[in-house]
C-alpha cells in the first residue's frame, strides 16, 4: 500500500515538473515604418510575468509552454494581443494611437516620436478621407494641412493641382521652381505623384520648415512631403475590396442665348452700326441659321458638348505578415469619362511591397509601383495654346447653326453658321489622337543592425524610375481648314524619363542614463536623371489611309531629337539630441552638388538647427491638470533651390536652315542662342520658425501655432542685356523675395460618448510674400531701383499681382465723357491725376494669392455610422485674392473688331442705352487701352461630405467578412463666391474649362 502511495506522488511530481516545463521565446517589435520600439512592454496573457524590449527593439522571455498568448503594449500604441500557437519567435507590428504624442513620424531618412520633432512636421493619414472619390493621393490631404494648398480637380486624370506650401519663394519661370519634393518611402521620387494611388498610401508626412527639411538641402526650400505606402499588419492573409461608383456634373456653368436673344444681339449691334454710319452693312443671318430659325431647329451647343461624366474605381490589396516576411500587393483600375464629350481618362496602378527579415539583424525590402494612363482622345471644342481644356469653341456657335451635315466629316457639319471662323466643336472628337503614359518605378532596400553594435543601423536604398508618354495625332484633311491646306498633319512624338537615386545611411542611436537620448544620421546621396525626346511630322500627304502609321507617305517630312542628362551628389549629417524628455535639439547639416550650375559654383552647403522644450515635463507644471502637454519649437535654417534646366549655365547652341543660291538647296546651320553665365549658383532661402504645440482639458483640444518668416537671395532669372549683345536675356542670380506667415491647427473632441462622438479639424493659414530686390538696376537714374514692368514685378509689393488700369463702372448717357471714349466703355481710373488717361496710370492693383485659407472638418459618429464633412474657403478681402475675368465680364473677346470675329454667345446684361448696367459694357466695346476686369476670388465651397455605415460584426460572421462599410460622398456640392466665370481658385473665366461635382456610392470589404 506505502508503495501505491510512493508511486502516486512521484507521478504527480513529474506532472508538476512537466506542467511547469519553459520555454523561450524571442522577436522583435517595430512600429508601422519598419522602425524598431525599445521599451515595449511584453507580458505573458493573464499574467505580470514579462520583459522590454532593447534599442533594437528585440526580446528574449522564458515562459510556460502552455502559455496562449503574449500582449504587447507601448505608450502611443495599440496593445496587441498575439497568440502564440506553438512559435518560438513572434515579432509584432504595433500601430500608432494616432491621438497620442508617441505617435512615430517621417522626418526624412528615418523617424521620431512626435513628441521628440523639433521641426514643423504635420502627419495625416489617408483614413479620414478613404470614403471619398480621390482619384490623386493630394486630394486626401486637400485642406486638412495648414500651410498647404491645393486646387480641385478640373477634369478627369487632371494632375496639375497646384500643390504649394508656404506660398511662393522664387521668382523662377521654370514650371517646377515652387514645387515641394516628393519623397516615397523614404527615397526621392521624381515623377507625379499621381502615379501612385491612394488606397496605397498609408500616411503623408509634410516638412514645412527649413530644419525639418534640411536634410533634403537645396532640393527642399519648398517643403517636402513624405509618402509612406502600406504594409501587411495581420498574422493571416487579408484581401480587401473597395470600390465606388459615380457620375461628375459641372459644378458651376453660364447662361449662352437661346435663338430670341442671340436675334436680340444682332439688332442691337445693327443698332449701334446706324447710329455711328447710316450707311453701313448690317449683320444678317446666314443662310444656314435662316433656314434652322424658321424651321424652329435650335441648338444649346455648351450642352451639346457636354455629358454626364461617369466614374468607376475598383481596387483589390492582399497584406499580411508572417515571422519572416511583410507583404502588401494591390492593383487598382480607375476609369473616367468627363463631362464633355471624349474627355477620357483610364488608369491602372499595381503596388507591391516586399519585407524579408532574413535573420533578426539583416532584412531586405523590395517595392515596386507601375502606373499605365489612357488620355487618348480630343474632347469636343479642343484645347487652348497651353493645353487646357476649354469650351470656347462652343461658345462661339449659333443657336440656330448646324450640328449636322450628311456631306461634312463623321456626319458633322465642319462649320455650322457657313462662316469659317467657327468651327464646329464635335468635329475635334474625329482628331485620331493617342496620349498613353507610362511608369514602373522600383525600390530596394537593405537594412543592417549588427547584434554586436547596438543601436547601429546601416541602409542602402535603390531606385529606379522609368517613365515614357506616348503622343501620335493624325487630323485629315476634312476635319480644319489647316489639315485641308496640308492635306492632312500627323506627328508623333515619343518622351522617355528615366532617373535612379542611391542612398548610403548609417544611423545610431542610444539611451544612457535612461535620460540622455542620441540620434544620430549620415547620409552620402548620389542622383542621376536623363530625359530624351523624339518628333516626326509629315504633311502633305498621297494617301491618308494609315495616318500617323506612316509618315512617309507626306511629301514634307521634319524630325526632331533631343537629350539631356544631370547628375546630383548630395552628403548630410544630422545630430538628434533628447535630454530627459524636456530639451530636445536638432543639428543638420547638408552639401548638394548638381551638375546644371557654374563650375566654379555646383556646390552648396546648407546648415539648419532646432530646439524643442517640453514645459509640461517640469516639475513646476506638475499640478497644471487643465494642461496636458505644452512645446514650444525654434528653428533655423538654409535650403536651397535648383530649379533650373540643364545646361542652364553654359552657352548652348541652336540650329537652323539657311538657303543658298537659287537652286533651292538648304543647309543646316549652327548658332549661339543662350549666353553663358559662369558664376551661375543656387538660390538659397533662410528661414526661421517658431511653433507652439499644446494639449489641453485631457487632450479634449489639441493644436498647433507656427510662425514663419523666410528670405530667398540669389535668385534665379533672366537679366535682360542690350540687344547689341546679340542675345535677350541671361539666367542670373539677382534679387530677393521674403516670404512670412502665421499657420494654425486645431483638433477638438466635442464629444465621446458611446454611442454618438464628434470630432472637429480647423486649418488656418495666412502667407504674406515681399519682393525686396530685383538686382540693384537703376536705368532711369533717380537713385531708386527699377520695377520689372515687364515681368509684373514690382520692388515692396507681392510676386504674384495683377497690374494695369483701374476701373470705376462705366460711363453712361449723361456722363462728362472724355474723348475717345463713348457711353457703354469702361470708366478709367485717373490715377496719376494728371487728367488724362495715358500707360503712365497703371499701376499695381492687388495680388492675385489669397489673404488666408481656412478649412473646417467635421467627424460625427453614431454607433455604426459616420459622417465627414469638410468646408474649405479662401479669403481676399480689399486688393487681395483678385483675378482678371475680362473674357466674362466684357460681352466680347479682347481681340475683338467686328462681328465677323464672332459674338461671344454668353447670355448677360450688356450695356444699352435702355439697360444702363454699371456691369457689362456695350456690344461693340474695344478699349482703347487694354485692360483688366477686377473682380473678387473668395470662396466658401462645400468640399466633402461622406456618410459611411459599418455593418456590425453579427452580420460579418455570418457571411464569414473581417469588415465590411457602404458609403455615399458627394465632393464639391456648393461654391458660394462673387466670381462670374467658372471656378474662382484657378481664376477661370468662361473660355475655360468648368471643375467638377462629384457623387459616388462605394463598398468597402476585407476577408
């Protein structure tokens, strides 16, 4: 029996052994950048037993073997709970709280904890905005950022948005010259932006002052925004689907006449032709608009050319993790069909972001983006000199012209009113165009953390970018009157782009004293760029049968080529000190080579410094319970810019063909066109800011204020030079611009209550720019240095203004008129006094950029509902935010003479004696100075609204659905403004092009 005993209690002894058997388990904690946490707590699930992670952010815990789970948590996180599921090695992905100061932010190669930024960085996410139609990854970010402004969309696949932050800071030409730089993932990027989607982009991060951006140097004088793409953050697989469905409107359009008032018109103008010459020939109807009149035929031709403009996107993303391997691959299909007819657009983009952790010390990352764009098509009415679309075509026709004729091109009748100064606008959707572009942009990245040197980390980054567009165009010759005099025009022209960027960084840092933080980073850059360009055209040709297939079927044959190159090497230190989580300071400093400056000057260096202190970790606030964290930021510093073309330095040399003798030979010849500037250097732009962050009333009100104030020397222009120089002008450093302004960011949680919470985001910007030189010339002599009429630019007023003659209404019948002029014409303003209107009383009228911008969004939550809603509005006031809406506001276009050149068809109250409007002037108006049409660009426009149901998980796990939401957005519902053209943010006036109003409905689901 003691034997039964003695054996019972051994068994139950070696159960006890076995059930309290260990074993250790081991990994690594990052948070969504790939950027190692020290310090993260790690506990066994229902337990206290646990360790931290080190500076590589790597633990090591013994523990049961029956242990389920392991919780990992980390102050500006969310706590993770893994299971373990019979692993010895866990690494985990925590994602930021992004409400808390903890939150990890891109401040150029590498991160900090927002509470550690010295500089002014702001960090949005794409998540606000993600139940809204952005086709463009700057449309999620649009009005959410003081400081940064972009415009609406005007058509489809439009990528021009006229992206600025912190207004102008050159006086340069070149179209880049006030462009941010765009960084993806660390790494310059030099395409659009556009190439990239935006359900593929997890967060933007924007430097705004010159010591965040300093360790971009002379690339980053006008801030710079960081793109972070996604990565996988689940255990498991996770496919997700989103698509939405749509249909865009014009936003804003204008009254044209119908066939009574366009009669109206033309008695009027007969009117004022009697009056002025008994005996002149009167405007009549054409044949063709008699014949369409009395047959009661009319035509509304601006809504004939457009259409309901329909949208679709579908985008399908697969991301996980596992131990060794973070994946995220996503292809998305976006198609647009515009408002007016054969405005097309199609793109597709394929994403694929690759981590291997080889071993716990060496990972390799590989990313790829590949964009494919269709434009291919002329939309109705074509395009202006720059491009653009535009209805002026439209415009210009008849009511009672013909759309169609059996005899005309695709059925069309070539010109509809039988004048050839109108052409019908359909015709130009018979134009065989083709306009595809191309992008397939790749990254690799290794990263080195050696064991034995912790906090050390080594990365080499990669790329390679490759971009091409594709432009044929083929008009025969019934299609214009030009195509017919040529016998039909084809050209193609094929644009290649192709750059790669390498990047050597080492980083350390380290902890001591558990008060003492050091961060420190290296960086030796090197960059290279080509463009290369080809044109053919052939006219006149024998057969027209293959288009611009086969060029060599026109008898005239010309061809073009042209490459360029430019190289970059860049070094940069930067020094990130942290004392006890209350001082903090930012040390950079940067040198940039680029090959297109002088040869004595291709070099520049760039310094920058920063201090933060944290006022709410002093003891003498401890007891301050209404305030939960105060920072005050300084900072100063140089960048520069290089927005200039290749070669811009050197003498360059043109061709031409000259013809000897008679016998109609020509040969090529050479010649100097450019003059050479061998001291030719960077401009450079100082900056100084100061900013405050602050929490307040248990973080309830969260926020940020910042003042800046920036001088930009050397700037680069053209010095215009005697013409018995043989040349125009030469690019120069002369001058300099200042530019200041105050930006505030507020957040505030009006209300957190279950089930209903309520966010508000308010966005406040005011930019003041001052030009202080313009190179010292004094032509006149009088000791005061000279204006730049030319160029609009004016010493002490803004850079962008507009200039010419005032006017105050217009003279009526009983009015002291002067001669030359007549009842119905503008009142020019005397503003000399010298009583007579002559070039000497223009004069500055006011700038054409804004007096602030300010932008409201509210988020309201109701259990599984949520709605968004975003106000955005740009104010002028007295002299500010003003445009030239001439085209509008004068009856006629500025050439205009006679009615031959065609009436402008918009339906307004122009001047008669009858109607004597202080508005519109008379039909026949043709000022004898030209000049502009002031009026006011403020708005208020109505710019999102998204209301998103989440279904509950019930529902989900019945139809076996991680998640899954249905929204409906509307984008840019309402624009209140004065402004009479189209759209007041792009100065657009009724020859332009109107932007649109978007609906959309869309579902959201991942499995």
């Amino acid at each position: 029996m003691k034997k039964s005993y003695l054996l019972l209690l051994v068994l139950l002894a070696a159960g006890h052994l076995m059930a309290q058997e260990t074993i250790t388990m081991s990994g690594k904690v990052t948070d969504d950048l790939e950027e190692p946490l020290p310090g993260v707590n790690v506990l066994i699930k229902g337990t206290i037993q646990g360790t931290v992670t080190d500076i590589n952010g790597q633990y090591t815990l013994e523990m049961p073997r029956d242990a389920e789970a392991l919780v990992f948590s980390y102050v500006g996180f969310i706590t993770e709970e893994i299971a373990i599921g019979g692993r010895s090695v866990v690494d985990v992905i925590l994602t930021p709280d992004i409400l808390a100061l903890s939150e990890v932010v891109v401040v150029g190669y590498g991160t900090q904890r927002k509470s550690d930024v010295t500089g002014s960085v702001v960090r949005v996410t794409t998540e606000a905005t993600k139940d809204l139609p952005n086709f463009d990854v700057l449309q999620s970010i649009q009005g959410r950022i003081p400081g940064v402004n972009i415009a609406v969309a005007e058509r489809p696949g439009q990528t021009d948005l006229g992206l600025n932050i912190r207004g102008s800071n050159t006086l340069s030409r070149n179209d880049n010259a006030n462009d941010p730089l765009i960084v993806v993932d660390g790494i310059i990027y030099n395409g659009n932006i556009s190439d990239f989607n935006p359900n593929d982009i997890a967060s933007i991060d924007v430097l705004k002052d010159a010591s965040a951006a300093a360790v971009y140097g002379a690339r980053a004088a006008n801030g710079v925004l960081l793109l972070t793409t996604r990565k996988g953050t689940t255990d498991k697989p996770t496919f997700n689907f989103n698509t939405y469905q749509g249909f865009q409107e014009p936003a804003t359009l204008v009254d044209v006449l119908d066939g009574a008032g366009y009669e109206r018109k033309i008695a009027d103008y007969n009117a004022i032709l009697l009056a002025e010459n008994p005996d002149a020939s009167l405007i009549e109807l054409t044949e063709a608009e008699r014949l369409n009149r009395d047959n009661g035929v009319e035509t509304d031709w601006i809504d004939l050319v457009l259409q309901t403009g329909r949208i679709s996107n579908y985008h399908l993303d697969v991301s996980g993790r596992t131990d060794k391997v973070n994946y995220y691959v996503a292809g998305t299909y976006l198609a647009q069909e515009g408002i007016i007819e054969n405005d097309n657009y199609d793109r597709v983009t394929l994403n694929m972001n690759l981590t291997n952790e080889i071993t716990d010390w060496y990972s390799v990352t590989l990313k790829t983006a590949f964009s494919a764009e269709d434009r291919s098509g002329e939309q109705a009415g074509g395009n202006d000199p720059n491009g653009q679309a535009t209805l002026d075509r439209a415009l210009r026709q008849s009511p009672y012209g013909n759309v169609f004729d059996e005899e005309g091109p695709g059925g069309y009748a070539l010109f509809p009113m039988g004048l050839q100064t109108a052409e019908n606008p359909m015709v130009r959707t018979l134009v065989d165009d083709i306009d595809k572009r191309n992008s397939f942009w790749g990254l690799i990245s290794s990263n080195l953390q050696l064991p034995f040197l912790p906090g050390f980390k080594w990365t080499l980054n990669y790329s390679n970018n490759l971009r091409t567009r594709r432009d044929n165009r083929f008009t025969s010759n019934d299609l214009s009157p030009s195509a017919q005099n040529l016998n039909g025009i084809a050209s193609k022209r094929h644009r290649r782009y192709y750059d790669w960027t390498f990047d050597n960084i080492l980083n350390y840092k380290q902890l001591w004293n558990e008060k003492h933080s050091f961060d420190f980073t290296l960086l030796i850059s090197r960059e290279y760029r080509e463009f290369e360009d080809t044109r053919a055209r052939a006219t006149t040709f024998v057969s027209q049968a293959l288009g611009y297939h086969d060029l060599d079927l026109g008898e005239i044959q010309t061809v073009e080529s042209n490459f360029t190159d430019q190289n970059s090497i860049a070094q940069m230190a930067r020094l990130n000190y942290i004392f006890d989580d209350r001082y903090a300071f930012t040390f950079t400093v940067r040198r940039d080579g680029f090959s297109a400056f002088a040869a004595n000057n291709k070099y520049a260096t760039f310094p920058s410094a920063a201090f933060a202190w944290t006022p709410t970790n002093e003891a003498f606030l401890d007891g301050v319970e209404w305030l939960d964290y105060l920072k005050l930021r300084l900072s100063y510093g140089e960048n520069g810019n290089q927005a200039i073309n290749r070669y811009s330095s050197l003498a360059r040399i043109g061709t031409s063909q000259y013809l000897f003798g008679n016998d109609g030979n020509t040969v090529a010849t050479f010649n100097v066109n450019t003059q050479a500037n061998d001291e030719l250097t960077w401009e450079t732009t100082v900056s100084r800011n100061i900013g405050l962050d602050f929490e307040v009333l248990d973080s309830r009100l969260t926020g940020s204020i910042d003042a800046y104030l920036s001088n930009t020397t050397d700037l680069l222009q053209d010095r215009r030079l005697p013409r018995t120089t043989g040349f125009r002008s030469v690019l120069s450093n002369i001058g300099e611009v200042q530019n200041k302004g105050i930006e505030i960011a507020l957040n505030s949680d009006n209300l957190r209550n279950k089930p209903l919470s309520w966010q508000t985001g308010i966005a406040f910007a005011l930019n003041r720019n001052e030009i202080i030189s313009l190179g010292g010339l004094d032509a006149d002599g009088d000791g005061v240095e000279d204006d730049d009429i030319l160029n609009r630019w004016f010493i002490g007023e803004p850079i962008n203004v507009a200039f010419g003659f005032a006017t105050d209404g217009i003279y009526q019948v009983d009015d002291e008129i002067p001669d030359g002029n007549r009842p119905g014409d503008f009142r020019l303003v005397d503003y000399n006094g010298d009583g007579e209107i002559t070039p000497e009383d223009r004069h500055v009228l006011g700038t054409t950029d804004p007096r602030y911008q300010i932008s409201v969004s509210n988020t309201l939550r109701y259990k599984q509902f949520s709605l968004y809603i975003m106000i955005n509005s740009l104010q002028g006031g007295r002299d500010y935010y003003i445009g030239d809406n001439f085209e509008t506001r004068s009856v006629n276009r500025r050439d205009f003479v006679t009615y031959s050149e065609i009436f402008n068809f918009q339906d307004v109250p122009y001047w008669t004696p009858d109607n004597p409007t202080n508005e519109y002037p008379r039909l026949d108006y043709n000022p004898t100075f030209n000049h502009p049409i002031i009026e006011d660009r403020s708005f208020i426009r109505i710019q999102d609204i998204s209301l998103a149901y989440n279904f509950n998980e019930s529902l989900l796990e019945r139809i076996k659905l991680r998640d899954m939401r249905a929204y409906v957005s509307v984008k840019n519902l309402l624009t209140f403004t004065d402004w009479s053209g189209y759209n007041p943010e792009r100065s657009r006036t009724i020859q332009d092009f109107p932007f649109l109003r978007t609906y959309t409905v869309g579902l959201d689901f991942s499995f």
